[in-house]
C-alpha cells in the first residue's frame, strides 16, 4: 500500500532501486543531490542535473518539463552519501510562472522498478518560492527511509544550493539554467493550453506559449484523464498519474501513460484527453460504429473543435502523443526487462552453488527466457497501437487542408488563396525508429512565436549518409524557400511579407522562385549595405509598432503603415555582417515576433560560432530545423529524439511555382 506522506513524515525503503515520479502540471527542473551526514553537498560532482544528468546511483531528466522520472540505486551510491535529496525548480529567464504558488502543487512518488508506488507527496503550502526540496532519501543505521521535505526558496536553486552547503552553488546553478535553456530550444512547440470558451481567440497577436517557449503546460481540463491506451487512469479519477518510467522523460501531467509492467498495453482509444473538452461540441459521427471489443474505426477529424480545421490539429496532436507515449511505454517495459534479467543473473552470479554446474546454467536460460517473453508482450503491444495509429495516419493525411498537408497533397492543385488566417503551418513529418512508417506533420501555430533556424553545415543524416557543405547550404536554401512559401500561401492577401537578404548572391537559384513570382517585397539584399539597410528598416519598423501599442496608440501610426506580418530571409550568415548587424538580429529575434517581424536564418551554427557567446541567445531563441532527416528535436511529453524531415516540394514538381503565381495575382489585385 502506498503511504500518503506529509511534511516531515517518513517511511521506510525495503527497495535499493527506485524511480522517483514527479508531476508538476508546468514545466520543472529536476535536480538529484547527494549530501553526507549533515545534508552537506561536497562539490558539484555529487549533483545531478540536466547539464550533468547521471551521477554514481542517479540518473535525472535532461530538460525542464511538467513530469520526469529520476532513477535512483541506493547500492550505488559512494559510502560517504547519506542523504539524495530531489530539488524541484522553476525555468528562469522564461515566460512562465516565476512562482510555486502560481501553478498547482507538485505531486511527487517514490516507487519500486515494476512501477509499485512506495509512498508519495503532493508538496502544498507553496507561495513565492522558486524552488524547493521535494523528499529525501537519507541512510539510518544501515537502512534507506523517505522523508517528505517541501522546503521552498525564493531565491531559485542558487539559494537552495547554497543552504546545503555547496561552496559553487551560484555557478553550478547558471550552468542548470544554461543547459535547461538549450533544452527547451531542442524541443518541439507543445499545442497552448484550451481555454475555457474552447480556444476561440486562437488568431490573438500573442498566442499561447508551450513548454519549449517556457510557458505553462497545458492544464487538465475538466473531465478526468482516460489513458491512451485503455483502461482507467491509475488511481482513480483526480489522483495524479504515474510518470512514464523513461529516462529523460518528460510528459505533461493530464496525461496518463502506460505502467511500466510489459503486461500492460491494449488498442488506442480514439477519445485522446487532448481531444476531450467541455467548451466546443464533439463532432457526429461518420463512420460505423466499430463491433464490441474492436477498436475504434479512425475517421478524420474526430476530435473536438470548433470547426474542421480545429478538429484536425487536434487531432494531429492527440497522434503525435499517442505514438511517443506507446512508444515511451514499449521502450520502459524493454528497460524493465533487461533490468530483471541483469538481476537475476546477478544473484545467480552472487550464490557459490549456483554459479557453475547445470543448475546455474538452468537459472540463466530461464531469466532470459524471461526476458524474451517480456520483450515479445512489450512488442505485441506496440505492434497493436502502431497498427490502430497508421490507420488513422492514413484517413488524416488526405484530409488535412493545404496549410497542414504536404506540397504532394491534391489539396494544393485546388489551391485559392484565403480569407483568413489558418490556426497552425506544417514544417515538416516527424517520426520515430519503432514506427518509420508512421508519419505526424509538425504543426506550429500562427503567427510563429519564434524565428526558424535552417542549419546548413555539413552533417550526417539520421540513415548514416552524409551531405558535404556546398549541397547543404544548397537544400538549406531551398527548404527556407519552401517554408517561406508556404506562409505566404497560408496568409489572405497583403497580409504576408518576405524580405530576403543574400549578402554574396550565393542564393540565387533557390531563391528564384520567389524572385521571378515576384512576392518579395524588394529583390535580395546585396553586400554589406544593403544588409544594413534592411535590419535598419525592420528594427525600425518594430520600435515604432512596439512604442505606439505600448502608448496606447495603436491606431495612430503613420498613413500607408504596412501592417502585414514581416519574415525576414537571411542566408549565408554571418557573411556581410558587423557587430552591429549582429546585435540588430538578436533584436529581432527577441523583439521581433511580438510585433509583427520574424527571422528565418539559413546559416551554419560551425561558421557563425565566431561571434562566440554573443550570439549563442540568438541560436537559442530559434527553433533549428534541417534540410536532411535529423532526430534533433524533442517532444514536450516523454522527450524522446523524433527524426524530422523537411517538408520539400517534390522533384519536377510545378505546384510552388502555380501557387507562389497566385498569391501574386491576388496580391496585385489586393493592392
């Protein structure tokens, strides 16, 4: 039975392996801390942290997030330890809460390898506090025991650190801060939270920012959590949800994962949490009803929304979680297998009689025929939901409009330009090693909260193959023409605006098809002077929009004012720029995506590392994409490493042309 602990309480470990569940409801830093006899932390190499994840007997989380899953072996631990204490602390330098006691209480657990809940604390009484000492494993005449703590900071993990005794606390605490910040940059914009009349100010100037902006996790909505996968939510209604046992994990906190026992598993069911919402009416259904015991016959657009295009992100969305929590639960149970077996062996290792002889030998094929059939439940679990997960991959793709579908879509040989805005753009398919056949688009919503960073250094691609310079930059150029087109495509006419800088021309030729259209606003800036004057021009541009919303003067900017949103090209970065420039597109990058004006740098991070720390917020403050197949990104749930493919016009292919022709048409007749 799970003990229930207060502040102060503790109960005894009969376990030296444990994993240590924590939901917070919005992303958090988790930070593990081996302390001596007085809680005393002797150096920064007796601390665990995203920048420094694994320590002698632990293992944290790599990234903030609103769940994690520490693993921790008390056997391994040096002798000298007799204390691992679990830190929790708010992401700074963010958009997100700055304070415990703005976001709902931490739930934290301590539970044994096959998910068994041990005892657990939901940590209360939080206010200004930034961080704050969750548990305590500590050592007592030779036995482990769990005390709930809850001691909070105000002053973050620096003043945390420094009241266990850590002569570095400040320093370690900037490098968490450090390697927490090129966390979120890695991590894929999660969909903002629903609000309560079912999101329909979703073409708002500021939209919602996800955990990878460090804004707030989605929050849970007002019906309780179904799993994905079958079944009640582990401990009823209202009781916070097991974290998936996988490390590194990190998946937010309404919704429910598969235990980490391989036994567990069954069919998808298609009523995701993410699709569930008081506020709009769930779509009728389409399609048969399917028999009893079957699973549900996916149809497109099944989850709820105001309109179509609502219902698909949805449930684009709802696939993109239901593949990396199935995933997340296969990957666990194949962990918890070896595990038992590495166990197993290892007492039959331990025991002089059973060592050699036909009686160890017994021993040993039976743990890993053991470990065999795990695997294979595991397997057969993951086969049944990727199955159900493809079917409806294959309803949803030719249903998608033409801003979330691929440029091979029919959709877009019906192409008219719109009247409004769509809620989300399509940059590509990410998929993971276990399901390659299962494609989910990456939607980001409209307008973009931050600037896109195409990478064109020489690099191997996720197959093992590998693309010399000159054809990076090349594929870099052409899948920054891609997107770019595509926003002006998804925009209604007058509403988009792309300028490009080419400082040596070496974008010519990709750069064509927006040049001989003529949907750029100028032709490609040129040399040094003409990349002066255009980073002139948009930082002007958003000092004047930024002082006149701020003054409350919105309305009175000056006659003929362009209003539309601004995408600025840049290639070849950073040829033909100075210190000014440079510091010109920090500024837009920071400033810019408020107010109207986006960056989208195609440049190779190797070559632009000259400007050294001065330009590392820039990288940071972008989402970095690739022109070749790259797991690089990460999601905002488990954290697994999703390979992304760039969403490229097919070869011999006329429909950029046919449609960047269009909007020029359009725009002409706007005008």
């Amino acid at each position: 039975m799970t003990a229930e602990l207060v502040r102060g309480q503790n109960h005894p470990l009969s376990q030296a392996r444990l994993e240590i569940r924590i939901s917070a409801g919005t992303p958090v830093v988790a930070v593990a801390a081996l302390g001596d006899e007085n809680g005393r932390i002797h150096g920064v190499e007796w601390v665990a942290h995203p920048g420094a994840p694994t320590q002698p007997g632990l293992e944290v989380s790599r990234q903030a997030a609103a769940d994690h899953r520490l693993a921790v072996d008390l056997d391994a631990v040096p002798e000298a330890v007799h204390r691992v204490s679990v830190l929790l602390a708010l992401p700074v330098g963010g958009t997100g809460p700055i304070r415990f006691g703005a976001v709902a209480a931490p739930f934290v657990a301590v539970t044994g390898l096959d998910g068994d809940e041990v005892a657990s604390y939901t940590i209360t009484g939080l206010e200004v506090e930034s961080a704050v000492v969750a548990l305590e494993l500590y050592r007592r005449h030779d036995a482990w025991k769990v005390r709930a703590v809850g001691q909070g900071y105000a002053g973050g993990l620096a003043e945390l650190l420094t009241d266990q005794g850590l002569p570095q606390a400040h320093q370690l605490a900037g490098t968490i801060n450090d390697a927490v910040a090129q966390g979120l940059a890695r991590s894929v914009q999660a969909p903002p939270p629903r609000t309560a009349d079912g999101d329909r100010s979703r073409q708002t100037a500021t939209p919602a920012l996800g955990p990878d902006q460090g804004g707030t996790a989605p929050q849970p909505g007002p019906v309780p959590p179904v799993s994905p996968y079958g079944g009640q939510t582990p401990g009823g209604p209202g009781q916070p949800a097991p974290q998936q046992p996988y490390p590194g994990a990190a998946p937010d906190s309404n919704a429910v994962t598969q235990p980490s026992a391989p036994t567990a598993g069954g069919s998808i069911d298609y009523s995701h949490p993410r699709r569930q919402n008081a506020a709009p009416p769930p779509p009728p259904p389409t399609a048969p009803q399917a028999a009893p015991g079957q699973p549900a016959r996916p149809v497109a657009g099944d989850a709820t929304g105001w309109s179509m295009e609502e219902r698909l992100y949805n449930q684009v969305w709802g696939m993109f979680e239901d593949l990396a929590r199935t995933t997340a639960a296969y990957r666990s149970a194949v962990d918890f297998a070896e595990s038992r077996m590495d166990k197993e062996l290892e007492q039959v290792l331990s025991d002089p009689r059973s060592r050699i002889g036909g009686q160890g030998d017994a021993a040993r094929a039976a743990a890993r025929a053991r470990h065999t059939q795990l695997v294979a439940q595991a397997r057969e679990a993951l086969d049944r939901d990727l199955t159900q997960l493809a079917a409806e991959a294959d309803v949803v793709e030719p249903a998608l409009p033409p801003a979330y579908a691929r440029w091979d879509n029919p959709a877009w040989h019906a192409y008219r330009v719109p009247m409004e805005i769509p809620m989300a753009l399509r940059l590509g398919d990410l998929h993971l090693p276990e399901a390659d056949r299962i494609r989910i688009p990456m939607l980001v919503r409209l307008p973009l909260e931050r600037g896109l960073w195409i990478d064109s250094g020489a690099a191997g691609s996720s197959d093992g193959s590998f693309t010399d310079a000159p054809t990076m930059s090349r594929l870099a150029m052409e899948t920054a023409v891609a997107h770019a087109a595509r926003l002006l495509a998804v925009y209604p006419a007058g509403e988009f605006t792309v300028h490009v800088i080419d400082p040596a021309g070496s974008g010519a030729q990709p750069l064509a098809p927006l040049v001989q259209t003529g949907v750029l606003a100028a032709p490609p800036a040129l040399g040094a002077a003409g990349v002066a004057d255009v980073l002139g021009r948009l930082t002007q541009r958003v000092d004047l929009v930024q002082m006149a919303i701020r003054g409350g003067a919105a309305d009175s900017l000056p006659p003929g004012f362009d209003t539309s949103q601004q995408l600025l090209i840049v290639n070849d970065f950073p040829h033909g720029f100075d210190d000014r420039a440079v510091n010109q597109l920090r500024y837009l990058a920071d400033e810019g995506p408020a107010f109207g004006v986006h960056l989208m740098m195609v440049a190779d991070r190797e070559e632009s590392s000259g400007y050294g720390p001065l330009l590392d917020p820039l990288w940071r403050s972008l989402l970095r994409l690739t022109p070749v197949a790259d797991d690089h990104l990460a999601d905002p749930w488990v954290g697994h490493a999703w390979t992304y493919e760039p969403s490229l016009v097919p070869p011999g292919s006329q429909v950029l042309q046919q449609v960047l022709a269009r909007v020029a048409a359009a725009r002409t007749t706007f005008m």
